[in-house]
C-alpha cells in the first residue's frame, strides 16, 4: 500500500504540473481553427528539367519557405505533397491574392559584384540586417509560444509588455525594416552580370583537412567564363561577390586572389565558417535558384476567422458532451471502478492536453477528432480491465485476486490494440500530408498516453481503495454479488 500511495501521489502530481503547463503556454491553432489561406502550388517542369526528382522538390521548397517568411506570418508551413506539389498554409493571412503573387514567381538567383569604395557601409548595412532578423525571431517565438521573458525582452520597458495585437503589428514593422535593410544593401552591389540560368549544379562537401565544409557550384561553359570575369573584377580588392535570391543577399564571399590570375573554368567553391547543416542549406538554396521551374498556384482555400472561432465551439462542446456521456456511462455501468476510471480519465485529457502544448503540436479539427478518438481508446482499456475483473469475481476470487486478474489478463489485449493503432498512426503520419497527419498525431500521443493512464493511474486508485474498508465490497465492483462473497486475499 505505501508504493500504491506514492504511485497515487506521482500521477495527481503529474496532473497539477499539467494544469500548469496549460495554463502558461498557449495552444497552437491550426489554419481551419484560427483562419487563414492553404494554397497549394504546382511545380511545373521546362524543357531543360523535364523529370522532376526529389533534390528539385526540395529546392523549391526552401525557395518558397524564405518567400513565405518574407510574408512576415508566424506558424507558417510549406510541406511537399505528391510527386510535384507543395502545401502552403499561412495562418492569419486573409489576402490570398498577395500570397499568390508572392509565391508563384520562378526564383531568380544572380550573381553581383560589389560596387568600390562601399566595404564600411556594406558592414554596417549587414550588421543592421542580422539585428533585425534576430529581433523579428524573438518577436516571432514570443508570439508562437507567448512566452513572458521573451516578450519582456522585445520591449525596453518590462512592465508594459505586447499585447498580441501591438506583437503583430511590431513584427509587420520589423519586416517593413528587413525590406529596406535589403534594398540598401542591393545598392551596394552592381547589376547582376550572371544569373542562375548558367549554374548547373551547386552541394556541399568537407573540407580537406578539417571539420568544416564548403559549398561547390558548376557552372555550364559561357557561366564558367563570366563567373571568371565577375571574380577577377573584385579578386583582391576586399569587396564581395554578392549572391541575391529573390533579391535577397543570401551570401557574400570574397574572391581568392589567385582567380585574378589563374580564372575559373567552370566551377567555384564558397568556403568560410561552414558546418554540414549551414553548408547544405546554402546549397539548396542556391540549386533553388538555379532551377528555372514555374510555380503555378492550382488551389487556394480561405478559412474565416469567424469560421476557425465556430470550428472551435462546435469541437468543444463535442469533446465536452462526448467526454461527459462516457463518464456518466462509465460511472453508472461499472459502479466503483467506473468512478475510479472517471478520475483516470480526467488525468488522461489533462495530461494528453498539456503534452500536446509541451510538444508544439498544432491543433487542427482532425487533431481534435484525434483527440477525442483516443478517449475512447482510453476508456476501451478500462472496459476491458473491468470486464475482466467481473469475471474472475463470478468464478469465486477474492476481490483483491479478480483485480489484480483483471489487469493482468487484460494487459495483453490491450497492448495490442494500441500497438496497433499506432501502426496505423505511423502509416498515416508517415504517407499523409496536412491535416492528416495532425490526426495521426494527436491520436498517436493520447494512445500512449491512455496505455499510461489505463495501466498505471486505473490500477493505483483500485488498489488503494482496496485498502479502505468501506470500499472493500464485491457489489460495488460486479452488482448481484452477494456482500458474503470472498473479499480478501
């Protein structure tokens, strides 16, 4: 019985940390629930790139993603769809018409030299750009998770902290900042003299020598030779070669001098303080804009904000009434034990709820009805334990031998029947796309999460209330069972 009570005072203490939890972090809505565009975008192929491979999909991608963040929308995603497509869905964006105009332009990647005489003010335009993009990711984290400390520290005064609107409008000025922190660090470099047509490939690779890596773009013939002339123009002199995608510098080297005197003949190589990660998204940025694919939007889907706040009160009161019934039911068909799930399942949601906010997952409708389907995995364990227990109370155990039965009998079914589900789960998750595998996760974590609650919270409170006499009473467990009935082992 002390293991009991302190296996008891472990779960309402994970149950209070859950309360809390939810409470300081809010929940992650979906577009369906908080509004918003879903488009997505088909990548069309060219005469030069008539097959489109995986390596191509992801170049685009990341393409797209730096366009969206560009958009300044928070809780943004670009996933791959099929063999050809993208999803996008930007929450909060009610003009999808923009959006389409933004996203649906092929990339340009040009090559610039950087105009003389401007090395300090190049300097000190980058360093204004880096403070503004890790001010707007501090603004962006404090409005994704409402963190306190990060909202303190996006404003000079502690005490008169953001509220989300003002949050919003701030990360909109700080954008409007980024943009001309662009502009003027554009003026600083020439026309573009070569652009990503001539770029054949670009990858990462290790350094001889060394931990580091570095980047290696291959130029076709005629690119060869004016990526040759464009770095002999700047080869020495300390200014850079600057590299714009979608006319934004996404990096600026400085040229070897050697290539002033022997020339390129084909390919070049970026090196610098390059790890496997920074090296490879260089790279794919890079091949994105190399690769002349158009972009065609062939769906848009617009959700209301007054449709998301409907969705949500409609799957509240179905979760609210669903849950309510099953307690009822529960508490009612199987008496005592019934009671005690009722508890285990209130622990269950609370737990499950607040593992959805501590994992950042983004609730979606079919995350809900994932939600509200794994109650009812958790309440088929606790069916299944109780049936159990009935049973071995019927041949004639003693009530704290059925119990003790019950789970151990029931234990394997129901192993299986959650190992399935979350074969399933990985199936879909795994396969899906979007809002499918919202529901895939959703249902995923509240099985686990019930396996937990069924076998460890269900069991500790039956045994403990073994150990009250008042509740030692086999009808309160099987009803028509005689009060004479065997109850101790």
């Amino acid at each position: 019985m002390g293991k009991q009570r302190l296996l008891l005072a472990m779960i309402f203490g994970l149950a209070i940390a859950a309360i809390v939890l939810i409470s300081a972090t809010p929940t992650r809505l979906g577009l369906d629930l908080r509004g918003g565009t879903q488009l997505t975008l088909q990548v069309e192929t060219t005469e030069k790139i008539p097959t489109l491979t995986e390596t191509d999909l992801e170049a685009v991608q990341r393409v797209i993603s730096d366009r969206v963040n560009e958009l300044g929308v928070s809780e943004t995603s670009v996933q791959i769809l099929g063999q050809n497509q993208l999803l996008v869905q930007l929450p909060g964006v009610s003009d999808p018409e923009q959006a389409q105009r933004v996203l649906g332009e092929t990339a340009q990647l040009e090559f610039r030299s950087q105009r003389p005489e401007t090395n300090q003010q190049f300097q000190i335009e980058n360093q204004i750009l880096q403070q503004h993009q890790l001010e707007l990711l501090t603004l962006q984290q404090a409005a994704e998770t409402g963190n306190q400390s990060l909202l303190n520290a996006t404003t000079a005064d502690p005490d008169n902290t953001p509220v989300p609107a003002e949050l919003e409008q701030q990360i909109q000025s700080v954008q409007t900042a980024i943009r001309e922190s662009n502009r003027a660090i554009r003026e600083l470099f020439a026309p573009a003299a070569l652009t990503g047509e001539r770029l054949t490939d670009a990858y990462a690779q290790p350094r001889q020598g060394g931990n580091q890596w570095e980047v290696v773009l291959d130029f076709d013939a005629a690119g060869g030779n004016q990526f040759a002339e464009l770095s002999r123009n700047v080869a020495g002199t300390g200014r850079s070669l600057g590299i714009f995608l979608d006319n934004r510098l996404i990096s600026a080297p400085t040229v070897d001098v050697r290539y002033a005197e022997t020339g390129i003949t084909g390919g070049a190589v970026i090196s610098g303080n390059f790890d496997a990660e920074g090296a490879s998204d260089l790279a794919i940025q890079l091949r994105g804009g190399a690769l002349p694919l158009p972009v065609a939007v062939v769906e848009t889907r617009t959700v209301g904000p007054t449709l998301g706040q409907d969705s949500i009160r409609r799957s509240l009161y179905a979760a609210i009434v669903g849950l309510v019934l099953v307690l009822i039911f529960m508490a009612v068909y199987y008496r005592l034990p019934g009671v005690l799930a009722d508890i285990a399942l209130v622990v269950y949601a609370l737990l499950t709820f607040a593992a959805f906010n501590a994992f950042g997952v983004t609730l979606t409708l079919p995350g809900i009805a994932g939600f509200i389907l794994s109650i009812g995995m958790a309440v088929d364990a606790n069916v299944l334990i109780f049936e159990r227990t009935r049973e071995e109370l019927r041949s004639g155990k003693t009530l704290y031998r059925s119990v003790e039965s019950g789970f151990y009998r029931a234990f394997s079914s129901i192993l299986d029947s959650n190992v399935t589900t979350l074969i399933a789960c990985a199936a879909l998750f795994w396969f899906g796309a979007g809002l499918v595998k919202g529901f895939a996760l959703t249902l995923a974590i509240g099985v686990v999460i019930s396996l937990f609650t069924a076998v460890t919270c269900s069991r500790t409170l039956l045994f403990v209330s073994l150990g009250l006499p008042q509740f030692r009473k086999p009808e309160l467990f099987c009803p028509g069972l005689s009060t004479t009935a065997p109850s101790n082992s």
